[in-house]
C-alpha cells in the first residue's frame, strides 16, 4: 500500500493567517493526489484533485500544489470556516490511501 | 443535486454480518463508480472498495475476504456486505461517488455517514 504522511498533525492558526499542509507518498504518485475538508461531526468535503486542480465551489484562497511525492496544501488568509481537519488522499494505486489528517485550529 | 443517504443498523454483533446500502438520487449509479470509506479515531480514513459502472469491484485487501459490495440499479442504491465483524470494525461508514479527472478517482459527494458499533 502506498503510504501517505501528513505535516503538521495539528496547526494553531488565527484569522488572515497563511496556511500549508505537507502530504508526502512513500513512493512516487505523479499528480494523483486529492485534498478533503473535514468538520466535526460532517463527512469529508472534496476540494482539490491532480494536486492543484480546484473543485468547482472552492474559494479560491484554497491551493494545491506538488508531484511525485511531495504536495502542500495552502489557504492564503483563514476564514473562520476553515477551521477543520484536513486530509490528502492518493489515486494513484489501489488500495486507495488518506493521509492521517491535519487539524487545523485557534 | 446529488445526494447520498447511508443506511443500516447502528448495532451488529460480532462475528455476523454487516449490511448497509447507500441510496443515490439526483445522479444516477450507472453512470459512476461508487466506494464505501469508514473512519474510526484508531485508523482515520480507510477505503473499503468500490463497484464500478459495470459491476467490476475492487476491495481493500486489509479487509477483501470479508467483503462484497454490489449495485440495485432499480432503486438507484449500492451496498456493502462486511461479513465476520469483529469489535475492530466499529466505525463511521461513508458511501462516496468516484469523480474522475485525468489523474484517477476521487470522492465529489459523500454521505454524511452511517455509525455502526459492534458488540460482543
């Protein structure tokens, strides 16, 4: 299975802060990389696919970028509705894996 | 627009089998592939398999002996089958659809998930 390691596991930020999430594959996935928002008690929004392809919907302060096997994740100034955990998950090879998750919070 | 609903027994013993089957309306199941996800604080998301378009499968092998997931067309649903549950399976199971961009599948809408705890 591939593996996929997310950096920080946890992240203090405030409002207007900038943001980056690492997710790093235990092998090589070219862009088959998708990112996921997660708020308590909610399934998994989708945000990002190929790496830095924005979902339809996804506020553009939402980036993706990255191939092979380093991918950052970057909100360019926090709402507070972004408050969440945060999740990269790879399609490049079954089975299909995510990330443990980047809590990002106050 | 597209919604999921989950559906099943929020308790199951162990050693039976789980059931679940997740209702798709405003898309329909034969033009997409479709995945069950679970999530439980010990291992986070984990992909159990998916059905596609023409019934082909493929399953998590952490869990591919055990399982089975099939399409009723006629109700526009698909389900999962888990069988031998153990306490280990006690999560929160999601039904997701396969969006498809030209770096593979990935999860466009979810439902908002089915808990199922397992006694013993």
């Amino acid at each position: 299975d591939i593996q996929m390691t997310q950096s920080p596991s946890s992240l203090s930020a405030s409002v207007g802060d900038r943001v980056t999430i690492t997710c790093r594959a235990s092998q090589t996935i070219s862009s088959y990389l998708n990112w996921y928002q997660q708020k308590r008690g909610e399934a998994p929004k989708f945000l990002i696919y190929a790496s830095s392809s924005l979902q339809s919907g996804v506020p553009s302060r939402f980036s993706g970028s990255g191939s092979g096997t380093d991918f950052t994740l970057t909100i360019s100034s926090l709402e507070p509705e972004d408050f969440a955990t945060y999740y990269c998950q790879q399609s490049y090879d079954f089975p299909y894996t995510f990330g443990q998750g980047t809590r990002l919070e106050f | 627009q597209v919604h999921l609903q989950e559906s099943g027994p929020g308790l199951v013993k162990s050693s039976e089998t789980l059931s679940l089957t997740c209702t798709v309306s405003g898309a329909s199941i034969n033009y997409y592939s479709w995945s069950w996800i679970r999530q439980s604080p010990g291992k986070g998301l984990e992909w159990i398999g998916y059905i596609s378009t023409g019934g082909s499968t493929s399953y998590n092998p952490s869990l591919k002996s055990r399982v089975a997931i099939s399409l009723d067309t006629s109700k526009n649903q698909f389900s999962l089958r888990v069988s031998s549950i153990t306490v280990a399976d006690t999560a929160l199971y999601f039904c997701a659809r396969h969006g498809l961009s030209g770096y593979g599948s990935h999860f466009d809408y979810w439902g908002p998930g089915s808990r199922v705890a397992v006694s013993s």
